[in-house]
C-alpha cells in the first residue's frame, strides 16, 4: 500500500504499535481472523471463507468460545 501524504511518517504511523493483536483462527472447519479475549473465548474480527454459508453463520464482533482442538494462524 501507498500512502500518499504531507504528514511526517512518524505522526503517521504514533500509536499503530498499540492496536489490538489479531490470530487466524479454525473455528468449525471456518478460518477467521480474531481478537482473543480470554483463555478459550475470542472476538471475532474478520471471516475468511469462499463460502458464502460461512458469512452468514459468523459475523464480525461476535463473541466466541473455543477450546485448544482448534488450530491457530
């Protein structure tokens, strides 16, 4: 990505080191991106599927709960 700007890179770029950590996540055969919240819970931040069904079952801020069995990204 180009980022076209008159701003000094620095004032740009303050606080992107402060956001939220994500993981790629296999919930129920579906790859999603999460946010994890606590041990075995997680907030879902971005669905990653050619399925269309998977869109409709999951949906971005959902919360939900998983175990170790699932793998991670």
């Amino acid at each position: 990505m180009i980022l076209y700007t008159p701003l000094p890179i620095e004032l740009v770029t303050k606080g992107i080191e402060d956001l939220p950590k994500t993981q790629e996540l296999t919930y129920h055969g579906v790859l999603m991106e999460v946010k994890p919240l606590s041990f075995g819970s997680a907030k879902i931040v971005k669905v990653i599927s050619t399925d269309p069904k998977d869109y409709l079952k999951y949906t971005p801020g959902e919360i939900i709960q998983y175990e170790g069995t699932e793998s991670h990204g």
